[in-house]
C-alpha cells in the first residue's frame, strides 16, 4: 500500500526540516559554551535560551495565524530567509568581535522565524495528510530534522575551531538552501481561510477547548522535562565528569542516529496503542533517562541516559503533535497548532530557566536536582493518562450524539 504520508509537500519540508536541523547541530551544542564564557554563569545561559524560546513562541502564534491567512507557502518561505538573515549577522557579529550580547540578540531574534515556520509546516502536513497517517508523517519530518541533528555536531566538532562566527555563518547558508528549495519544489496545500477579521482575543478561542487545553498543559510539562536535554546537560556534564565540551558530540549524534534508525519502527508499533498511553509512557522514560544521567558517574552512563531519554522522544514527539492537529478544527488548524506551539515553546522555555536555576540551586549535589527532574517526567505521564480520559469521553459524546435521534418539537 502506498504510504500516504509521502505526499510531495511531505518530503519538501523534510528535506527543509534536514538543511534546518544540520545548521542548528552546528551551532546549538557548542552555543551554550560560548555563551557561558561571555555571560559567566549557567543561569545566565539558561535565560538567554528562555529569551529565544518565548521569541520562538511568539512566532508560533504569528505565524499559525498568518498560515491560516496568507497560505502555508508564504510564511515557510518568510520564515525561512529571515532565520537564515538573523544568522548571517550573528556571525558578522562574531567575526567583528562585537560584544557576546550582540551574538545572543541575533539568536533570540533569529528564534521568531524558527517559531512561526513550524505552525505552518505542521497545517501543511494535517492539509494533505489523513488523519489516521499524520503521526507517522510527522515522523518523517523528524527523521529528516534528526539526521540533520546528527551530523551537525560532528561537523561543528571541526567548523567551531574557529569560533562561533563560522558556525553561525554556515547556519545561516543552510538557511538559504533550504529557502530555494521550498521556492521551487513547495506547493500551496489546499485549506479554508478564515473569512472574518482577526481580533487578539481570537487566539485564546483554542484554549476554550477542554480537551485540547489539556493536552497544551501536559505538552508544556513534557518539554519542561525535554528541556533538559539541550541546554542543561550541555552545563552539567562537562563540569561535573571534568569532559570537554566537545564530547558532548556522542550524546547529540546519538539521539539524531537513533530518530533516524528507529521513528519510523516505533511510530508504526506505537500506532497500535492509544496516543495518549505513548505520551505517558514517553514521559517517563524521559525520567528514567535523566534519572540516569544524572547519577552517572562517567561520559558511557550518560550516553546510555541519553538513549533512554530519546526512546521517550520517538515515542512522544509525534504522537504529540498529530493530536493537537486532530483535536484542531480543519478552519483553523494554524491557529490551533500555533497555540499549541506556544505551550510547547513556553514550557522549553520555562525547562531551560528551571535547569539553569536547579544547577547553580544544587551545585554542591547535583544529582539531586536529576531527581527531582525524573519525577516531574513521571507525574507528566499521569496527567497524559488524564487527557487520554477526556479524549474518550469526548468521542463518546458525539457518537451518542450522533446516534440519538433529535427530540420531537
């Protein structure tokens, strides 16, 4: 049978998804390093990172609801060059010597595109994709974004000898690549435009609904937890095992290669099971995950936390958003899974400060802030069981609906 998630727009983004995510494990993995000699200190890191977060998530809420109003073509390709500009200057910024701040202006700014191109390739893939296969087209996507992620910190490993500058710079060109091949090979998806004017309040509409604010709550706490991957234990590691920043190269490479051997093996065994039970179960094996990184006493035990983490990512990530774009009304999908986005950007945003502050809060025993961590990912998975509940008995109020016959007048 022909697999309905390879619609042509499908494999466009993903290719997109690559070029982006090879540029970001260029630049991410060392960035907190860099940023740490200037700032001074982990917690000063950690907000620079909340700050482009929140830039993120302001974009997603822009461009979910520009998606549903200019097309889905124009605002990935908007997005697309100016991310790709905001980092060319990032590495003028280094090559001139200006200020760390003037580095970490560049990349919160360079954060709003990042955040508004995905609410549209997200109503792209729901436009063209049937429901019962969106999980397993956004598994592509983040097999695609994976790979990317997976050469990106080995070749960065060589590029970052020279500093931020080039990394930054190639960040920024890969940008442009993907830019010209969404301009010549993406199509417009076809979807419903909203016919009425927009109004501010018209964003907190999503959140009206009970099932779908739930899932934006529980998603908001998954990557409080998911947070910590990226940017604390880039912090941690080095420190407390006495490593060099760039062995933190096997983690990252790790978590790409095993998305990209294996999103597409667990999103097909995963698809026999409620979404909400994969979120649970994803959830906590991030605790797990962490809980073992964090009492690792050498670079081996941390890698094997980290593989244990992204098993809870391959599980979670996609069931995740295919959901949200299933709970979205088909008039309104960008609004909705900008929404959504926002949630999930707030909570990135919120893990990167925690991790910050729970680092320098327990730098005398940092194995207790680990967990604490785990067990945060595990009350997480509970509150997916509650969304999977009210999913349920909302399924079962339209069926009743449906099958009771209307009342005589």
């Amino acid at each position: 049978m022909q697999d309905k998630g390879l619609d042509r727009r499908v494999r466009v983004l993903s290719a997109g998804q690559a070029l982006n995510a090879l540029g970001g494990g260029l630049l991410i993995p060392y960035l907190p390093h860099y940023l740490k000699e200037g700032a001074g200190s982990a917690l000063g890191v950690g907000v620079v990172f909340a700050l482009a977060t929140l830039a993120s998530a302001s974009g997603r809420v822009v461009g979910g609801e520009l998606a549903d109003r200019l097309g889905r073509r124009r605002v990935i390709l908007g997005a697309t060059l100016l991310r790709s500009v905001f980092f060319i200057l990032m590495s003028l910024a280094g090559f001139l010597s200006y200020p760390v701040a003037a580095l970490a202006a560049c990349y919160v700014a360079a954060s709003f595109p990042r955040g508004a191109l995905e609410p549209a390739s997200d109503a792209m893939v729901a436009d063209v994709v049937p429901d019962a296969y969106r999980a397993r087209a956004y598994s592509y996507l983040r097999i695609a974004r994976n790979a990317g992620w997976a050469l990106g910190p080995m070749a960065g490993s060589f590029v970052g000898e020279g500093g931020l500058a080039p990394l930054a710079l190639a960040t920024g060109l890969l940008g442009i690549v993907n830019l010209a091949q969404c301009a010549w090979l993406l199509p417009e998806s076809p979807h419903s435009a909203p016919t009425s004017r927009f109004h501010p309040q018209d964003l907190a509409l999503a959140l009206k609904d009970r099932v779908f604010r739930a899932h934006s709550l529980a998603s908001f706490a998954l990557f409080v937890g998911f947070a910590q991957l990226l940017v604390t234990v880039s912090l941690d590691v080095p420190a407390r095992l006495h490593v060099e920043p760039s062995q933190l190269k096997w983690i990252f490479t790790l978590n790409g290669a095993m998305v990209v051997l294996f999103q597409a093996l667990v999103t097909r065994a995963a698809g026999t099971v409620r979404r909400s039970h994969a979120l649970a179960l994803g959830a906590i094996l991030y605790g797990a995950g962490f809980l073992v990184i964090g009492l690792s006493e050498h670079l081996a035990g941390v890698v094997v936390g980290a593989g244990i983490v992204t098993l809870g990512e391959l599980l979670s990530l996609p069931a995740c958003v295919a959901l949200a774009a299933e709970l979205a009304p088909e008039k309104s999908r960008g609004r909705y899974l900008g929404a959504y986005g926002l949630f999930l950007d707030l909570g990135h945003g919120t893990g990167q400060i925690v991790g910050g502050a729970g680092l320098s809060a327990f730098s005398y025993r940092p194995a207790l802030f680990w967990i604490a961590v785990a067990a945060f990912c595990c009350a997480t998975g509970i509150a997916y069981l509650y969304v999977g509940r009210l999913f349920r008995e909302r399924k079962r109020a339209i069926l009743a609906a449906q099958v009771t016959p209307p009342s005589a007048g």
